[in-house]
C-alpha cells in the first residue's frame, strides 16, 4: 500500500507540466500556470479579446457623447438644438444611465452629463446633481 501511494507520489512529480502560453517547462509551485507575467497577461488578453474590443468601441462612443456634452454646457445648464448635437457626432443610442422625474420627464446621462428632450428638437443640457442617483 505505501509502496504504490509513493509511485503514484513520484509519478506525479515526474509529469511535465507547461506554461499555459509558451509551453515551456515549469519549474516551482505545482499550482503554477504560467512561466512569467509576461505568458499570464497575453494568455488573458488573448481569452479576452472579442470582449474587449466590443467594449472598447461602447466606451469611445460613451467618451464621445460626454466631451460633446462638457464642449456645448460649460456652465452647467443649456438648451441647444439636436441638428448642433448631430453635428458634433454625438449618438443618442448610447448613455450610461436615465432618470425618470416625478412628473415623468426622463434625463439620459453620459456619466455626469445628460440631456433632456424638449419640443422641437431642442435639448437641455445639464450636469448630474449629488440628489439625482
């Protein structure tokens, strides 16, 4: 009985164990993966790649809207029309967050800024007060 627990011992640390990335041979903790950082992070970014260009696009497009909002409201409040926001480039398809007001309203926010709708293609701009969640 002790004589196979230490085969089955000396066959385990006889088995070659690789790096995840590079397949070169690890030496050290039994629980390692990976030869260096280096193999560990490229290993990673290569698992999340498909992920991260998709969000890497949804958040230059979020970025966008914002620097817009911050270029046409520098005080803090202001109506201005859709064609002047169009013609920035911003895309009202895509906000972080809305607040829904008591009487209905509803603000959609980039971060901090947001816009409301007005009649005739006018929006106000504003900034996130500390009330509005």
């Amino acid at each position: 009985m002790l004589t196979l627990l230490r085969e089955r011992l000396i066959i385990k640390a006889m088995e070659k164990r690789e790096c995840k990335e590079c397949g070169q041979t690890l030496s050290g903790r039994k629980d390692q993966k990976f030869c260096s950082d280096y193999c560990r992070n490229t290993f990673n970014n290569r698992l999340n790649e498909d992920a991260t260009k998709y969000m890497r696009r949804i958040n230059n497009i979020l970025r966008k809207n914002r620097r817009i909002l911050i270029k046409l409201n520098p005080e803090g409040k202001k109506t201005v029309d859709g064609i002047t926001l169009a013609e920035e480039g911003f895309n009202f398809h895509y906000y972080t967050n809305v607040y829904k007001t008591k009487t209905g309203s509803q603000y959609f926010f980039c971060y901090e800024q947001g816009y409301l709708k007005l009649d005739s293609d006018k929006y106000m701009l504003v900034q996130k007060q500390d009330y509005v969640k």
